[in-house]
C-alpha cells in the first residue's frame, strides 16, 4: 500500500480508489439498474436514502433538495454530518472512504444502526453516485466547522478540508451526473416530488423542501401523520367510509406502522406496503401478516355483532379488499429481500409483527366507532355476494366453453408454433394496421390480435361485465390464462404480448386502457416480463433510393444531417396504417431490427392512476393534473 501523502496532489494512492470504483463505470447497470432516465433518478435516491437514514435515526429533521440552475442535483441534511476524522488503518477520513470504497456508508447491524436503507441491499451506496459523476462536492458540517472535498468521476481532488467556523450541522452532497454514462442528465420534477412526498409520508415528522432553482418552483412536504396522512392522500379523490385508522407498534426491533381507510363507492384495492421506506410492490410476509389480520378480525367482529350469521361462510381475502385503501410500512434492522427484482419481504418475523399490532389494535377501532366497522362490513359481504355472482356468472360461460379456449375468436391470426416461449402475439390497434401485420409478420411465431377501437372502460366495470365484451373476451381466450381466481399465467400461449398501438392520441388512449385492464385482471403477465410496448419509427427518410427510419427527432435529424436529406423526403407517420405490410415488419415486427420497451409494474401503475384521473369521473382532479403540469406552482402538501 504507497505511502498516504498529505500533499495536496494525491500520487499513486488514487489509482487504487479508481481501481475501487472501476467496475461502476465499467457496467454501472450492474449497480443502478441501468443508465437511462431511471438508473439517473437513481443516483437521486441513493443521496436522499442517506439523509432520510440520518432522520428515521432521529438525527436530522430538515432534508433539502435541490436541482441547481446548471443542472447539478445536491441534497443537504441537518444530521451528525459524515465523520471526517482520519481512519488510521486506510490513512483517508471516512467522509472519502464512504465516498469511494462500494458499500462503505451502508453498514448493517441491529437496531442500533437504525434501520439502513441506503447501503443495504437496495442501495449501493453514494460512492456508486461519485462514479458515475463528472464533479462531486461534499460539505460537512461538524463540531462548528465546515469541510469540503471534491471529486472527480469518484477521484479526489485533495483530501477533506476544513474551510472554516459554521453554525450548521449535518452533510450535503451536490453532483454532476457523466453525461458520457446517461441517454439524459436532465432531472424530472415530478418524479423526484413524487418520491419525496412519499419519503416524508414514511418519515413522520421530517420536513422535506425541494426547490427547482432553474425556475424558482418550491414544494415543502411536512406530515405530522406519518402513513395516516400517506392514506388521506391517497384518498383524496374519493369519498370515504369513516375516520383513517392507524396504529403504532415496535415488537422486537420492528418498528410497525398500519393506516387504512376504506371507500364509498369504489372497489378498487390500494394497498401500498414498505420495509425500512422502501416499496416493496411485491408485498411479502409484512403484507400476509397485515391481510390474515385485517381478514380474521373483520370477521370476527362482524360475528359477535351478528351480522354475519352462523351459518354463513366467513369473508375471504378478496372481499375484504374490495375499496381498501392501506398503507402497511415496517422497519427492521436487516431485512431479507426475496422475488424477481428483490421487492419482496422474506422475513418470517415480519408476518407475526404486524398480525400483533392490527389484530390488536383494529378490533378497538370498530369498536370505538361502531358505524364505520358497519359500514366496512356491509361493504365486504356485498363484495362477497358479487364475487358469488361473477363466478357463477363465469362458470356459467365457461361452462359453455367460450373461455376455455375452444374457440379461439376468428380475429386471432395465430402462429404456427405451438410453443408459448417462441410465440408472440401482437395487439394491434385497427383492422388497417392488422392486416398489414397479418401479411408482414412472421407467421411461424408471430400471432396478431386485431383490436376494434377502444377496448371496455375496465375502470368502473364489474368482473360480469368485462366478460360480456368481446373484444376482452378475444383477448383473454387469445392469452390461454383466463382471468380472476381461474387466472393460471403457466398457461399463457405467448411469452410476448406486444402492445403495437398509434403514436398518436387513440393510440395512447388505448395503451393506457390495455395497460389499466393488464395492471388491474393479469398483473402476473407484467411481473411476468411477458409484455411489452412495440415502438414503430416516428420518421421516414428516403434519398436516391435509400431509406431510413427514425425512432426519435434526435435520430430523424442525424440521419437529416449525415446523409443531407431534403425536407420532402421526411415523411412524419402519423399512424400505423401508413404503412405497408413490409415497411410494418422491416421496422416494428422484425426481432433484429425493432425497437420495443418491456412493460414494468410501475409503469402499469402509473398509467393505472393517470387512467384514473383522466378517465375517473369527477373533473377537480382532471383539471388539477392538467394544471400542475402546465404552470409553475408553489405548494404546502401538509
Ligand atoms: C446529503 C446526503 O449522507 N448524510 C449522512 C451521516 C452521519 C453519520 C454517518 C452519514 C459509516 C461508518 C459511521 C455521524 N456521526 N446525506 C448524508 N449523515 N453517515 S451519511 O456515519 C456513517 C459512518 O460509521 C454519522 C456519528 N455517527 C454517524
């Protein structure tokens, strides 16, 4: 190991923190996830996830963030400040180690190391952050002083410096993402609000204020109620069945917090569950735990105030899910992460936790407020009597065979192959566009569902009455799975469904009504990986006999500019239908040239909220989204 020097020059010892960070330039999607707009947010998270880490250990209560006027991202904390005392054994202070050794800042330990989010097995650490940064800028400020260190791509420039007295305390750290390593360095505010809003929800009593300095836009989120504010929120646009229940528990290191509240007249499920603040979309032992509870209780309560009667069949799951609205976050010391992307709560003492403290605590609420438990429980068994009808209502047209794929519907051109891994089935908007696809697809593994204009609004739909429409039924017989507690995605007949819809308006108005109804009745061929969104070219250009496609205006203008196209030899296509069955397969169906984007759970959920807005029935939310998108608004969330 070279000699430490203290001269400002850093001589050999840097080359070994380049080695330390090298693997994270070399493929920094092994690190966060990948290097586009989403991997970029990353790098956001992992910032924040430290100062939230500081507050949840009762440290900080104030988090700033801020994207700068140049672009730059820096996030400050009023914590202990990161420790810059020189570490004997490494001869660098521990504000540079965490900085550029990999998962140096996330230790794992018991409680009394709080509950690590960054650092643990979901974050990698801020030294990834410093990697993957053309310029890094730490400031501490610790026991009255304030010190600086700058990096560069994870090298530093100098050691900590002590610049000077401060009043402040705590850590803030400002970077310039490497516009050689991300499609885009430019920010997005609303998904970093988004994040924030839900942060300060989780971590009841810290203030977060974000300000976008390029246009002076400022958002302060502050709740006092922790997750029973998260659920407020939540159901802000609905009208409600009483007060938002909420409970509080710590059993044995696991800090439980529950909140729930059911709606009026919808039916839709909300159930959002976390560990240590991070979403786990795909639940886990925290979320059995909280449903058996809430389940078991809901039924015992409606017994011993009769008005389930013996006779009857207990509540299930399903029933009383029905307009639930629940938030379910649980913080423990070193949570196991199960399932496909790790979002998955393997702890089996996590299920007992929280079973304890609503199985307690949610008997005393129905009790202290005798109306809304009714209310809750009539709800329940009317779910329960619909799910009676649906299924006798499926049964029925099962048992004529319409569903169990005997007839596959004669719009369906299927593919020859009959194994579900080869095969791909394409929805296609329109009778025009799929029957190009039907000539131009490879018919050996390539099916097309034609789909006629747009499909049921599954929005307020029932089950019953989604089965009534044919052109869900098409698809559902199509797909082999069936749908609803008959669902089975092994037997699904393609291993790619492939959205292939107008870049227009329609279009985008189907996607998300396909979206919402996947999201909402076949969530398993999402998570699944099997679907997927076709991205047909934007552009057309010809010259002298040779022809281009372009996928983005950026694209359109570089092959504009390298091969000196005239401007009438730019076609914009506004619809699929523009083009020939050849054209359809040599730029959108052709597996080695097309452009397409696998389809995740939150994009789902996303289109499933936004569908919720735009497509729900009041207009105040409508007009609201619309706004906050197109003027610049200061807002108190309180
Ligand atoms: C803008 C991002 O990173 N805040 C942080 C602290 C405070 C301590 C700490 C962090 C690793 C091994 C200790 C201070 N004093 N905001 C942040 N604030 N890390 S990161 O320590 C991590 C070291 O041991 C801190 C006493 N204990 C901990």
């Amino acid at each position: 190991m070279s000699e430490f020097s203290t001269s400002g020059q850093y001589d050999a010892s840097n080359i070994q923190i380049l080695e330390g960070l090298e693997p994270v330039r070399k493929r920094p999607g092994m690190y966060i996830g990948s290097t586009d707009e989403r991997g970029l947010h990353h790098l956001v998270w992992e910032i924040v996830d430290n100062s939230i880490d500081e507050a949840m250990a009762g440290h900080a209560t104030h988090v700033i963030v801020a994207i700068e006027e140049d672009g730059s991202l820096s996030v400050e904390d009023d914590g202990r400040g990161i420790p810059v005392d020189i570490h004997p054994k490494t001869g660098k202070s521990t504000l540079e180690t965490i900085l550029t050794v990999l998962h140096a800042g996330g230790k794992f330990g018991g409680a009394e190391s709080g509950y690590k989010v960054s650092g643990g097995l979901h974050g990698v650490g801020a030294s990834v952050v410093n990697a993957l940064s053309n310029k890094l800028e730490a400031r501490v400020y610790r026991g009255g002083r304030e010190y600086i260190q700058v990096f560069q791509r994870g090298a530093p420039d100098a050691p900590a410096a002590d610049i000077g007295e401060t009043e402040k305390r705590g850590t803030k750290i400002r970077f310039w993402p490497d516009d050689s390593m991300f499609s885009t360095v430019e920010f997005d505010r609303d998904t970093i609000v988004s994040r924030l809003r839900q942060q300060a929800y989780l971590t009841k009593g810290i203030t977060i204020t974000f300000f976008d300095h390029r246009d002076g836009f400022v958002y302060r989120f502050y709740f006092e109620g922790g997750v029973r504010s998260y659920v407020s929120f939540l159901n802000r646009r609905a009208e409600a069945i009483g007060d938002v229940f909420y409970a509080e528990r710590t059993i044995d290191d696991m800090q439980v917090e529950v909140s729930l509240q059911y709606k009026k007249d919808d039916y839709d499920e909300k159930t959002i569950s976390f560990v240590n603040n991070i979403h786990t979309p795909e639940g886990g032992t925290h979320l059995v735990g909280f449903r058996t509870a809430l389940t078991r209780m809901i039924n015992k309560y409606a017994r011993d105030n009769e008005i389930l009667k013996e006779k009857d069949s207990n509540l299930g799951n399903d029933d009383v899910s029905e307009g639930l609205t629940a938030v379910v976050s649980i913080k423990v010391p070193e949570p196991q992460f199960e399932g496909q992307t790790k979002s998955k709560l393997g702890t089996s003492e996590a299920r007992g936790a929280v079973d304890k403290v609503v199985a307690e605590k949610i008997y005393e609420f129905f009790a202290e407020n005798p109306k809304t438990a009714k209310g809750i429980i009539d709800k329940c068994v009317l779910a329960y009597q619909a799910r009676m009808a649906a299924r006798n209502a499926r049964d029925t047209i099962i048992r004529k065979g319409a569903l169990e794929g005997m007839t596959l519907p004669g719009k369906l051109a299927d593919c020859s192959s009959k194994d579900p891994v080869k095969s791909e089935l394409y929805i296609v908007e329109g009778d025009s566009a799929g029957g190009s696809a039907k000539q131009g697809r490879d018919r050996e593994f390539q099916a097309i569902l034609p789909l006629r204009g747009k499909i049921l609004n599954t929005e307020q739909a029932r089950i019953d009455k989604i089965f009534g429409n044919q052109e869900i039924k098409n698809l559902i017989i199509a797909l082999g799975t069936s749908i609803g507690d008959t669902f089975d995605v092994s037997k699904l007949r393609y291993h790619r469904i492939i959205i292939m819809t107008d870049a227009d308006v329609d279009g985008a108005h189907i996607r998300t009504l396909l979206l919402t109804f996947f999201f909402r009745y076949l969530r398993d061929v999402i998570t699944g990986g099997y679907l997927y969104i076709a991205q047909p070219p934007l552009y057309k250009l010809a010259k002298d006999k040779k022809v281009w496609y372009a996928h983005t205006d950026e694209e359109k203008e570089r092959i504009r500019l390298e091969y000196n196209v005239v401007s009438d030899g730019i076609q914009r296509y506004k619809g699929l239908g523009e083009m020939n069955a050849e054209q359809l397969w040599e730029t959108t169906m052709d597996p080695q040239v097309r452009v397409m984007s696998r389809v995740g759970i939150d994009d789902a959920e996303r289109a499933n909220e936004v569908f919720r807005v735009l497509m729900g029935e009041d207009v105040a939310p409508r007009r609201r989204f619309i706004q906050s998108r197109a003027k610049q608004v200061t807002n108190l969330d309180v």
